[in-house]
C-alpha cells in the first residue's frame, strides 16, 4: 500500500471515531457498594487475603444485581435431596471449596442429576472426593444448582494490574477460555462502548450471534453484566481477581446465568 492510501485511510478511521456519539459510565440504582465491602473486609478480618467462601461470592454479587444461578449449600446427602426438590430436577451438585478452585480436575461436580437416590449418592461421593483434596476445615459442603440447558458459555473477570488498575476480560468460556483463549480485556471503569467492544472483539463472536442453528445469546445481558463487573471492581478495591465461568447467556430476552464464582481479596486502600 502507498504512503498516500495509508495516510487515507488513517484520516477516515479517525474522521470515524471522532463521528460517534461520546462513551458513557454506567451507574446503577440498585448496587450496594457498602454491603460488598462490608463482605471483603469482614472476610480479611477473619481470615486475612484470600479466596472468598461461597457464601460469601454469593453476597457480593447480589450486592451488585450479577445473577448467579440458583443454588443451595448442603451438609448432607439429605439436605442435598431437599435442595434438589425445592430447585426442582434436574440439578447439579458441586463441592463448595475456597481451597479446590478448579473442581472438575477432582471429580467433585455431578450433572443431570434427575433423581433423589441420584442427588444422596452424587453427595456422598463428592464429600469422599472433596476430603482427598482439601483440608475438612477448607470444606464448605456441596452446593446443589439448578441444572440450566441450553445457552453459549461466556466468561467475566477481574484481574488486578499494579500499573492500571482493574483489567475486565471477556471471552468464551468453560473450556474453551483455556483451550482457545478467546479473551479481550478494557481498563475499568468501562464505558458503554466499551462493553460493546469486549463483546465483539473476541474471535467467538459468531456463537453469540448465532451460528448453524444455534439460536443467538442475549447481548444486551452480557452487555449490562459487564457494566455491573465493572462498577464492582472500581467500587470494591478489595477484589484484586474475579474468575465468573461459564457465565450461560440464554436466548435474546431470557438473560444470563453465572455457573460457577470465585472472588480473591486482600487488604486495599481505596483506588
């Protein structure tokens, strides 16, 4: 390409940009700011930096409208049962530990569970399996999930740069976040259009609009749920990473749904 037609098109791409309408920061009317960190701080009081319980995830992002699936901690296998009828079959069970951050590698999550007697025995063995890979005291109990079908893995985090601060990242999610490392990450706080750009800028994007019969995810969801991200990792500098995978996003109107949480704190001064 000339000197000349590069010159051209670097005045159009900027003449482009200079053209669109200016980026907003997003607020929200229903964020708890003070309850979020009231969680952080009560947890390095009592426990110094580390990973949050499950509970404990639980409250912050309820603080900050994320919705997390449906689920309840058990502490045994006839807790676990009720759980599952109240959410209603299928489900899923999972071990429920600050220490076990990755718990497929260790066989302690179960799906489809359809059945009482299926739920008791799943509960038993991810106890079993759980007890080999943490210390009783680092075991929360098993965490029994609504099982939700359909929808296009995505995943959220916060990670926390010495230089810029917060970094949110967005990508496909499950294992293709590992396999195919389809993540883009913004500075924060982020702008609308910065959410937009995250969610077009990954190679996946197909998926998320629809691709071979797939009905496409709502957008607009991920969209709203990487503005409320946002808002908690400038709000709450306490949390200095924030893994949200799979993050399911349903079809258009129907939302997204976090899977699986974990949140990482330490002693912070306000940014």
């Amino acid at each position: 390409m000339q000197r000349g037609s590069r010159d051209a098109c670097s005045t159009a791409a900027y003449a482009q940009w200079r053209a669109q309408p200016p980026a907003l920061l997003w607020s929200f009317d229903d964020i708890r700011i003070d309850d979020a960190r009231a969680v952080c701080t009560r947890a390095i009081a009592l426990r110094g930096d580390g990973w949050l319980t499950g509970d404990e995830v639980a409250a912050v992002l309820g603080a900050f409208g994320a919705p997390l699936a449906a689920g309840m901690l058990t502490h045994s296998a006839e807790d676990a049962a009720a759980a599952a009828r109240v959410l209603g079959f299928p489900v899923v069970a999972k071990l429920a530990s600050r220490r076990v951050q990755h718990k497929t590698d260790v066989g302690t999550v179960r799906l489809n569970l359809s059945s009482d007697s299926a739920v008791r025995r799943a509960y038993t063995d991810i106890m079993t399996r759980g007890r080999a890979a943490a210390p009783e005291g680092d075991i929360e109990g098993v965490l029994i999930q609504s099982m939700i079908a359909g929808g296009v893995e995505t995943m959220i985090g916060i990670s926390d740069d010495p230089l810029f601060g917060p970094l949110i990242a967005f990508g496909l999610g499950g294992i293709h976040v590992e396999i195919l490392g389809d993540v883009r990450f913004r500075v924060g706080p982020l702008t609308d259009r910065d959410a937009d750009e995250l969610l077009h800028g990954i190679k996946g994007l197909p998926l998320l609009e629809g691709y071979r019969g797939h009905p496409p995810a709502d957008l607009d969801a991920l969209h709203e749920l990487l503005l409320r991200i946002s808002r908690l990792a400038v709000d709450v500098p306490e949390i200095v990473e924030l893994d949200l995978n799979p993050v399911l996003a349903m079809s258009p109107g129907n939302g997204c749904r976090i899977v699986d949480a974990r949140i990482r704190v330490r002693t912070r001064t306000p940014r």
